[in-house]
C-alpha cells in the first residue's frame, strides 16, 4: 500500500469532514442574497429621480446602485471597516479586540466587517450571538471568493437600514437630502456613513447633537488622514443634519404609476426631458385654473420625438384633486375622436388620387339612411375645396367622402396604422366613425400624427425610401431602439406627396364657427394641427406636428360630463401651442418631390383642368393625382349676341352665337354656395323662344330623396306646418308646386312653401316657368311612431 493510500485511510474522516466542509462553504450562499422586493424608481433621460414607487413590503428600498460614490466610500470604510480591501472577509484583529472590550466592559462593540455585515442583512439580522458570529465569518469568506471587493461594497451601500422604513444609500440621499448619491457633500457623507451603525438617531428634535458629534468625529478622522483639507473639513462642519425624510420627486406621476405596472421594482431611465416635463406640468397647472372655472377639471399632455419615437413629456393628468379623478391616467384611456380622424381620411383620397388637394366637395344638407350629420355651426356653404373642408373641420363633406371612398375600406386603413382600440367591425361605428363615433387614446391618436411625420422625413432624407413598420407604438425607455424594418420602395400606408397636402392644409386651421379667413394662432413656429370635439361637449381634442415633435392634448371631464364651450380650438388648442412653445423651433417639413407631380389645375374647381376651365395653375400634387377626373363644374355655353342670354341653334343663328366658359354648380350647391360666394355668376336665362335641352336646373332642398318628414305629436293635433324648400339655377324663375297633383301655390326668387300637412303617403312635383318639372315621393309620419 503506497504511503498516500495509507495516510487517506488513516485519516479519512478527518478527510471527510473537510470534504464536506469545503462542500458546504462552496455553496453557503444563495444564488441570490438578497430577495426583498425594490422600489420602482423611475428617471430621467439625464438620470435624475423623476419618481418612485414604495415597494410591496412598504420599504423604500431602491434596487441596486451601479456603483458607490467615492466621498461615502472613503466615509464608510474609515468609519466602519479600515481594512476593506485587504482582509478575507472578517478582521482577526477587529474580532478580538470586540470579545475583549465585551468581557470586560458593560458596553458592546462589533468587530464585524462591511463583508460580514453584508451577510448579516442578507440573513435578517439574526440573533447576534457568537455562533451566529461564526456563521457569518463562514459565509464572508465564501462571499469574498465570489464577488469582487466592489460588489461588496455596492451590496452593503444598497441594503443597509437608514432609519425609518428606508433602505440603501441612493434611498437615503434622496429622503434626507433630495440628491442623487453621487451628489452628495463630505458633510453629508459622513453623516450617511454613520446612521446605519444607529438608525434610530434619525428622529427630528432628538438625538440631534448625539448625531452631530458622531459625524464632526469622521469628518475630523477624514481630515487627520489626509483625505479632505482643512477648508472642505471646515465648510463640512457647517453642514445641517438630515431631518425628517422629505417627500421623494414625483415630476410624472402617471408614468411612474405606468411604468410600476409594466416594470415593477426595477430602476427605469426614461426618454422624459426634465425641463420640458417640469414646464408641462406648470402649463397643466395654469391651465387647470383657467378651465375648472367651467368645471373642466381633467386634461392630459403627450409629447413625442418624431424621429426616435420616444417619449419627451408626459402629463396623465391635471392636479384637480381626488374628487376629481386625477389620479386617472387619461393618455392611455379611449375616449371619443371627434374629428382627429379627418386627415387619415384626406390623405386617404389623396393618396389614391379620388381628390385633389382643392378639388371642390360637396357641403350640402345631407341624409343618409336616417343619418343626419351636421357642421359645427349648423350651416352649409354648397362647395368647398377639400383642403379647407380639413382645415375648418367641416362634418358633412367628410361623412360624404368616406361613404365615396368605403366605410370598411377606410377601417381597414386605421387597423393597420395600429389604432388597436378599435375593436368592434366597421359596421357598428357607421359613417360615425368620421366625426367621433369610435374610441381612442392620446397615445394612439399621438402616435400616429407623429407616424405621418416620421414616414415623410425618412422619404425625404433616405433617396425616396419608405420603412414597413412607422406606425409602431412610442416608447418612454430610453434604451429602447424601434425597428422601424429595412428600407423599401412602397409606402407603409400613405404616401409622402398625400402625406405633405395633408400638412399642408393642416397648416391653417380656423375656428369652426369663425370667417374663413381668420386664423386662431400666429404661432412662432409652423405646425400642422388639428382640433376634435365629441358629441355633448365631452371631449376637447388638439393634436400636432413639426418634423421633429409630435404633441397631443386632451381636455374634458373623466367622468366624461360635458361642459358648454368644450371645444377643442377653445380647450385643447392654447394648450397645444404653449406647449409647442416650450419645444426647440422646428422648420416646416421638406416638399417630397419625387412623391409629387406637377399638374395643371382648375383654379376655380381645384380639379384637373379640364378643356373649359378659364384659368388654370400648375401645381405639385400627389402622383396619383393623374387619376382624378377632369374639372366637372366648367363647360362651354352659348350666349346671343348681347351675351345676356343662352341660346342654341335651333332658336338662334348658329353665325352670331358667342361661346363662352362657364362655372356652373348643380342646383343645390349653387344654392348654398351663393351665401358665402357674392361674386359667383350664375347661368343667363335662355332668350325667349329657346328652351333648355340640358340637365335638370332645379332640384329639390327639403324633402331630401328618401328622407321621411317626422311631425311632432303636439296635443293631439293631426297636421303640422312644413316648410317645402328647392333651389333653381335661374334667380328669377317661377315655380309652381302641386302634392299630388294638386296644385300648392307658385313661389318666385326665394323658393320655400309652407305646408300644413298630416301623415301619409305623398308625390311631390314642381314645375317651373319654362315647363321643367320635378318630382319625388315623400313619407310624413308622427315622431312617436316606429
């Protein structure tokens, strides 16, 4: 037997004591020392504390700290634990002075070091018995062989207790001090250094010189060893001591409140711009003030980076109090869109080349299968150019363009631009969905506003490039990088010449209510804008964007009571433009040429020149725009020689004819459009003895085709008055009416007939002056019947 064999046999418990030992000290510690739960601590894209959240064991724990700042480094390890970086993980020396001083005096002293103590709070400061001593001299040597002196370090500075229900140094400092750690002073470094060895002396009016004196002695120790000079060892001393914990930053609650769902206990640096947020907020605020005079007492501000897509301020809320709901976060809650869809609409028709950007659209009382959309201020103008229908928000020429261009057609679009709160069939908002009949969020509609953007810079910027993936969600993390897809020739959902027109008529947005050529604000900056009301005055909506910001704005109530005057130009709109003030200038957005085509445009009419148009321009549409139809309102009329009077050649001589260009709208337009257009000529008369041999000239107001007339029922009375309405090319014609084939009256010039009539079955018929005849049946019946 070789003498190694026989030395293991003889000793072999020894051997196997050691073995299981060396066993025991090899996985002493858990994979994960410390499993308490951390706060949700939310910062800045600078990094400073914007928000925090307590964590679920009602501890102020942050998670851990990256690194300790060097002042509490050389506090701590000269206070508690000299020989750090040079001993295995407990002090012999240190230990038996401790037993020592504690056999033979009443007080106790602890020889534990920064390592044992680090395995004390992992095991939740046990029993402080000599056995337990041991245990941690066991495990703290384990510890040294697994983590490196820094990591030790950094564990302790993030764990030990400072009083009260705080925990970790980055905790304290902002509790005691409102600093970041790395801020703060020798003074309050040491004062930090010296609490967890007693916490309990943190306690305002009590403890305080006991405190005092504890610190003077380490910045008096620093100052000794040479680590401080005598100037900062001085100004040190001046120095006040932490008082009662103060309340943590809380710049973007709602976020914060976010980011606690999304991303519980962990440290968050968010793309939030500290200033911009910091001036949002006191807008909200002044805001706020001016609005709950009305009872308007929520409102919620988005700002987006357009190009990274990241979040730059985030307002959820306005500080209206409990009672009020403000701790609702309304950026990502649905509610009513009022008119923020128009321009996806627009931008749609153009983009296929159905309109021009000035084609003129029709703006006329409208019914359609019972539904009656209406304009803001309950009128009409007959026709108005597409771009300017945008920009005031007018209702009915846009539910009439999405019956023209497809209902589901149009959902479908909205779907794939990630507008995920849509999530009923299309059928169930109807032509609604145009002026509010859908839900969405602030963040959705925001986002994509800021998508449009985004796919118009890229277009310009990269070769006439496009990216498959524009319209994908913001993000508020900092490091988050979108994937925006790799570079194509086909455009994600529009392209960059309709998305251009569509700004561009965004550009100048009008009140509403107001004359066509007052603008609501002259701002410092162009933005391209947007305004949306729902139905009741409930939501107030104003969404914009540069090349490089996205902003939205909602105003209302949370508990969605309307209010008189909740509009969104009066609400919603000087929100969004102090906050575009608070934002760097922006140019305007770069002319896609490569997107666009010049074309030769019917001035008057907006469409593609057609052969009779009399002035024409040259414009920069979208390519598809080639599609669209040549301009249907100019043709060629004939006059006699006096040129007061249209004739043809079979009632005047074919030799003295004069031939002119004429702009002429069909009856009902001409009647609406004549209001607000004074200078719009309507067509001459025809000379005596020439009848018309073209389209009809006149055209019925009220009835509408298939429109059934509902009288109230008033105190039993089986008639009600009626007022029929018609509109005729020829302002001086006479018409006669007649309900089935009797005969009501005659009407000249203005053409209105009041009727006295009761439920039923009806035709009625016109005839004018010069034998046209119109007809069409109508329904009466009572308003309470099915």
């Amino acid at each position: 037997m070789s003498p190694l064999r026989k030395t293991l046999t003889k000793h072999k418990i020894k051997i196997s004591v050691l073995g299981a030992v060396l066993i025991l000290w090899l996985f002493c510690l858990p994979k994960k020392l410390f499993q308490d739960p951390t706060s949700t601590v939310v910062n800045s894209s600078d990094g400073i504390l914007i928000g925090a959240r307590i964590a679920d064991d009602g501890q102020w724990r942050f998670p851990q700290l990256d690194s300790v700042p060097k002042r509490f480094e050389e506090c701590i390890l000269l206070f508690e634990d000299e020989y750090f970086y040079r001993h295995p993980g407990f002090n012999p020396i240190s230990i038996v002075k401790a037993i020592g001083h504690n056999l033979t005096k009443k007080t106790r002293r602890g020889g534990s070091t920064i390592t044992q103590q680090v395995i004390r709070l992992s095991r939740k400061n046990r029993g402080r018995t000599y056995w337990e001593k041991c245990i941690e001299i066991f495990m703290a040597t384990r510890l040294e062989l697994g983590y490196s002196k820094e990591e030790i370090l950094n564990l302790y500075a993030s764990h030990t207790p400072y009083g009260g229900n705080v925990v970790g140094l980055e905790t304290a400092a902002w509790r005691y001090f409102g600093l970041p750690a790395h801020e703060l002073s020798w003074g309050q470094s040491a004062a930090l250094a010296i609490l967890p060895n007693a916490p309990s002396l943190i306690f305002p009016g009590r403890n305080e010189q006991v405190l005092l004196d504890k610190r003077n002695r380490l910045l008096q120790k620093l100052r000794d060893k040479g680590v401080i000079d005598e100037t900062t060892y001085e100004l040190a001393l001046e120095e006040p001591l932490p008082q009662k914990p103060m309340p943590l930053p809380d710049v973007a609650p709602h976020l914060t409140e976010r980011i606690r769902n999304e991303h519980p206990g962990q440290r968050i640096t968010t793309s939030i711009d500290r200033p911009l947020q910091n001036r949002l907020n006191l807008l909200a605020e002044r805001h706020y003030q001016q609005l709950k005079s009305n009872e308007i007492h929520n409102l919620a501000v988005l700002a987006l980076d357009v190009e990274s897509r990241k979040v730059l301020g985030y307002v959820g809320n306005s500080p209206s109090g409990k009672d009020h709901a403000n701790y609702v976060d309304v950026i990502t809650k649905n509610r009513s869109t009022g008119s923020t869809l128009k321009p996806f609409l627009f931008a749609s028709l153009l983009d296929e080349g159905l309109v021009l950007p000035h084609s003129l659209v029709e703006d006329v009382p409208t019914v359609i299968n019972g539904y009656h959309p209406q304009n803001f201020d309950k009128k009409h103008v007959g026709a108005v150019p597409a771009s300017r229908a945008l920009s005031r928000s007018l209702n009915v020429p846009a539910v009439r363009l999405l019956r023209e261009y497809g209902l589901q057609k149009f959902y479908n679009k909205l779907k794939k631009m990630n507008l995920e709160s849509l999530d009923r069939p299309s059928s169930y908002y109807g032509l609604s969905l145009i002026l509010g009949g859908a839900e969405s969020s602030l963040w959705e509609v925001t986002q994509t506003y800021a998508a449009l953007a985004s796919t118009l810079n890229y277009f310009v910027d990269h070769s006439s490039t496009y990216r498959p993936t524009e319209f994908l969600e913001p993000s508020y993390l900092l490091e988050d990088k979108p994937d925006f897809g790799e570079q194509q020739f086909d455009p994600p959902i529009f392209g960059a010449g309709a998305i251009y027109d569509t700004f561009q008529s965004m550009m100048e947005v009008n009140r509403p209510e107001g004359s066509e050529n007052w603008q609501f604000f002259d701002s410092s900056q162009p933005i391209a804008w947007k305004t949306g009301t729902s139905f009741g005055f409930k939501d107030a909506w104003a969404v914009g964007t540069t090349p490089k910001y996205t902003i939205g704005v909602w105003v209302g109530n949370a508990d969605g009571e309307g209010r008189p005057g909740l509009t969104g130009i009066t609400a919603a709109a000087p929100i969004l433009f102090d906050v575009l003030d608070a934002l760097p200038y922006s140019n305007w957005f770069q002319e896609p040429f490569d997107d666009l085509i010049e074309l030769e445009v019917c001035t008057q009419s907006g469409y593609r020149a057609s052969v009779y148009c009399s002035e024409t321009q040259k414009e920069h549409v979208p390519t598809h725009g080639t599609r669209s139809g040549p301009c249907p309102y100019h043709q060629q009329v004939f006059l006699d020689a006096s040129e007061q009077f249209r004739v043809h050649s079979n009632c005047y001589p074919l030799e003295d004819m004069v031939a002119q260009n004429w702009f002429v709208l069909p009856p009902v337009l001409e009647y609406y459009y004549t209001t607000s257009h004074p200078n719009y000529a309507p067509l001459p008369p025809y000379l005596d003895g020439c009848s018309s041999m073209e389209s009809q000239p006149m055209d019925f107001l009220y009835p509408k085709r298939n429109e059934t007339i509902l009288l109230p029922k008033d105190l039993g009375n089986t008639t009600s008055d009626i007022v029929l309405k018609l509109a005729h090319q020829q302002s001086n014609a006479i018409v006669y009416w007649y309900l089935d084939k009797t005969y009501l009256g005659k009407t000249e010039n203005f053409h209105e007939l009041i009727l006295d009539i009761k439920p039923g079955d009806y035709v009625l018929s016109a005839t004018d002056h010069l034998g046209n005849r119109l007809e069409q049946s109508i329904q009466v019946r009572l308003a309470s019947e099915n």
